[in-house]
C-alpha cells in the first residue's frame, strides 16, 4: 500500500549541495511538505507564548482580587468592581489585540477573523462604553460581568500556557470547554450596553468620529445589541471545540491503544493506523506519544513501517515527532526518543557521505 516515491532535485531536510543533484526517496530525508513543523513547534515561539499567557493569567488573577477586596472592604458590589479593577482590565483586554496578530501570523492555529471578533466586541464594551460611561460602572451587573470575564480568563491563559508545554492536564481542559456555559454572561453584557443607550443619546457620544458616515454611534450601538446575541463566535467556537475534544478523549482510551495496537500486528491492517498518525495533527501525535499507553501504539507503528521497508511513512512518523523531542523526553515517550534520535544520527551520516 505504501510505495517510496522517486523525486529529483528535492533540498533535502538535512541541505547538502552534493544532495540536491541527487535522486532519493523525497521522505528519506525530507517529509512532505504536510508533514513539515509549523512555526509554532519553534522554542522561541512556545517560549513567548508560554509568557504571554502566564502573564495574561496573572494580570486576570489580579484583577479578581483586586476586585473581592473592594466588595469585602465595602461590602457592596455597586461601583467597587470597576474602581477596583477597571483600568487594569481595560489594559489587558487592549494588549489581547497580541491574540490577534498571533492567529494572523500562523503561530496559534485560530486563524485572524475569530480573536479578531472576541477581541473587538469585549474591548469596544469595556474601553469605549463602560470606560466613558460613569453611570454604568456603578451598576451591579457590570461588576458580575467583570467577575466572570476574571474567572474565564483564569482558566483560558493558563490552559494555553500549559498546553504550550505540552502538561495540559485534563481537568483544566475540561473546565476550558465547559465552563462557558456558566462564566460567560453574554446577556449582562448586552443589559449594560442597553442601559447605556440613553446616556450615549444624551451627550451624542463620538459625534466627530461618526461624522462622516451616514449613522450616529447612538444608532450603531443599537445595531450591535440586535446582533450581538445572535454572533457571540467565541461561545460558538467553545462549543465546537468542546465536542472534538471530547471525541478525542474517547479516542485517546486504553480501549482504543489496544485496538490500535492489534492493528498495527497485521500488514493488512496497519495502514490504518500509519495513515491516522500521519494525517492528524502533529500536536495530538505528540500528546498520544507522552500517554502512558499510547506511547506503545505510536513506538510500535514506527517499528513496524521500519522492519517493513516502508520508507514514506517512517520518515513522515520521524520528522512529525523530532519537534517534540524535548517533551517526549520529560514523558512516557522516552523509548519513542532513542529511536528517533538515532534514525536521525543515521540521515546524518548518510547526508555526509554524499
């Protein structure tokens, strides 16, 4: 089923002058192209993201206790929560704007539009309405809004901090996918801005930016309240999300290794499991190599297409995992680590030679 395909004049992962002119199979040396590592596999990238959510995480941290600490000090939460937290949470959710450069980029894989939305729709609220707004930021509502978008977030950053890391435990990955349900009061955020109507008609807010097109930001405010319900994409994306990751946790059961493992005993039926590793994720090979059992399905799998000759895919297998090298060593997928590294010393000696 598997066949080594010839390619000429293919720059070989390990770049040689004396390789390029040469005839190989293109997966000796170098996967193809959707095998290769993404941006995001990079140190330097899981470094700065690690940082950037943990600092995210801290900030939101602060926040609530900012937050508590004003409500038990006045014991009341009429007008505490904004005074106590306002500012700093206005300066965070600004600075999230770094989210949206990262789905741009391609070193998150969200892609642009969806932080894009998320992020505009929550700092138009906090920065251009409740900042501007005196009355609103007294109201009780606002300060059970501000309390839940603390609490969201503390369970948001650090699950991306850890998942850059590769120890994402599962209870904080549950909480990520469920907890919306309870934390995210999409209605409170809509009552604050219909509580702000009048104010924002009274003083005719933003008439100079809203000059020059054919509506007032009075009538514009209007318009996102009628959609805003109806077009809240990150509980959407949530939502989504938490049905593949629950599909995933059943897939990724001591059941399922052992009936990959069987597979992957029989020619016949190994394909099957070889081309499920080589076409997921490279994040979700890696989280099934450091699993206490899945570690054996995935080092079997490269045993299995290197005693069989099978050369395409035990190189697609080898370069998926030589990213993660550094979290398969802190695993159970060491053993998976000393069979990719000398498979690697070996394409080094090859490509000398050449």
């Amino acid at each position: 089923m598997f066949k080594a395909t010839q390619s000429c004049d293919v720059t070989p992962n390990l770049s040689s002058p004396a390789v390029k002119s040469k005839c190989y199979p293109h997966t000796l040396f170098e996967p193809p192209p959707d095998y290769k590592s993404k941006m995001s596999s990079s140190p330097f990238v899981k470094s700065y993201l690690f940082a950037y959510n943990f600092l995210q995480a801290s900030s939101w941290t602060i926040s609530l206790l900012s937050i508590v600490s004003s409500v038990l000090s006045s014991k009341t939460i009429n007008g505490g929560a904004y005074s106590a937290a306002g500012y700093l949470i206005s300066v965070i959710q600004a600075a999230a704007v770094l989210e949206v450069l990262h789905g741009a980029i391609g070193i998150v894989p969200s892609g642009f539009l969806s932080p894009l939305m998320q992020w505009s729709g929550r700092t138009h609220f906090i920065l251009a309405i409740v900042g501007q707004i005196n009355e609103v930021q007294d109201s009780p509502w606002l300060a059970i809004t501000l309390v839940a978008w603390c609490i969201g977030e503390m369970i948001r950053y650090p699950h991306y901090a850890l998942t850059c890391l590769g120890r994402c435990p599962y209870w904080l990955t549950y909480l990520r996918y469920t907890g919306f349900i309870i934390i995210y009061p999409t209605g409170l955020a809509v009552l604050i801005m219909y509580k702000a109507l009048p104010h924002v008609k009274e003083r005719n807010l933003y008439a100079n930016f809203f000059s020059v097109f054919p509506f007032s930001y009075y009538q514009f405010l209007w318009a996102v309240l009628l959609v805003y319900p109806c077009s809240n994409n990150e509980n959407l994306s949530l939502e989504k999300q938490r049905s593949i990751t629950a599909r995933e946790r059943k897939c990724e059961s001591p059941l399922n290794h052992l009936l990959r493992y069987k597979l992957l005993e029989a020619e016949e039926s190994m394909a099957v499991v070889v081309l499920e590793f080589l076409e997921c994720d490279g994040d979700r090979l890696m989280r099934l190599a450091r699993n206490e059992f899945g570690n054996f399905v995935v080092f079997k799998a490269i045993r299995v297409t290197q005693e069989m000759s099978r050369v395409d895919p035990f190189w697609g297998l080898v370069h998926k995992l030589m990213p993660f090298l550094h979290l398969l060593r802190r695993s159970h997928g060491i053993n998976i680590v000393n069979i990719l590294l000398i498979k690697n010393n070996i394409a080094n000696i090859l490509e000398s030679t050449i």
